[in-house]
C-alpha cells in the first residue's frame, strides 16, 4: 500500500476538495460551494483536513472547535480507497487536533438514512446521541 498524507488543506485544494465531495460524500450542504469552504479555511487553516494517496486527495474530514464544542464535519473517503483505515487516521488527526485545543468531546454529523457511515462511526467509537436532536435554521434566505 502506498504512504498516506494527512495534511491540513490550503487554498489551492478547495476546488479539488469540492469535486472529490461530489464524487466520495453523502448528501450535500448549504456551504458546499467555493465560497463556504474558503471561509472555513480562512476562519480555521487546520480544520480542514485531507488525506492524500500518491498526491491524489482520498479522504476528507471537517474538524471544527469553537473553542466549546469539537465537531467533525465531511468525513468522506473516495469509494475506490474504502476500508484502508483513511477514515480511521483522518479521525486520528481530528482528535488529536482537539485534544491539543483542549476539547473535551467530539461529535459528529452523520446522515440517519446513511447505514454504511453509521457502521464507521460505531466502531470509531462513536454513538448517537439520543437526548438531543439538531435544531436548524437557514439563514440569508
């Protein structure tokens, strides 16, 4: 198996980092255009996070920390590079960014009809959690 990259993604990876979304992601976002990731990027350079096989993006994941809360974002693996344990080290690097933060405890958007990523987050160790449930609001429409 050829050497995995993990590395914070820089300006120049965002409009790989949008097509590989439409390729390897469930779902879409509101923010899922140039501008909303350019704002990630400039808000917080190492949230974004890449994972590279032979300078081809293979994985991402959005590791966000509002200085409260550690939240994980677009996990996503390109479906050829499945269960090489990429999601496992995108989520390494992502705890071990909030770990140096100082976050306390992670969690993660994960669609419900999406078995196959709720399967990856179990054995993660990751767990719904059922007491709560997301409240949203578009904004700007």
């Amino acid at each position: 198996m050829d050497e995995l990259r993990v590395r914070a993604a820089t300006a120049e990876d965002l409009d790989t980092v949008l097509a590989f979304w439409k390729v390897a992601a469930e779902g879409t976002s509101i923010s899922d255009d140039r501008a909303g990731v350019e704002r990630l990027v400039a808000r917080d350079p190492e949230a974004l996070i890449l994972a590279e096989r032979e300078g081809e993006v293979v994985g991402t994941v959005i590791a966000g920390f509002d200085g409260w809360r550690c939240h994980l974002y677009r996990l996503a693996v390109h479906p050829d590079h499945r269960r090489q344990g990429i999601g496992s080290a995108l989520l390494g690097a992502a705890e071990e960014r909030f770990t140096a933060l100082g976050g306390r405890r992670a969690d993660a958007m994960v669609l419900q009809r999406n078995a196959t990523a709720q399967h990856a987050w179990r054995a993660a160790g990751y767990g719904p959690e059922e007491r709560w449930r997301r409240w949203v609001k578009p904004l700007g429409a």
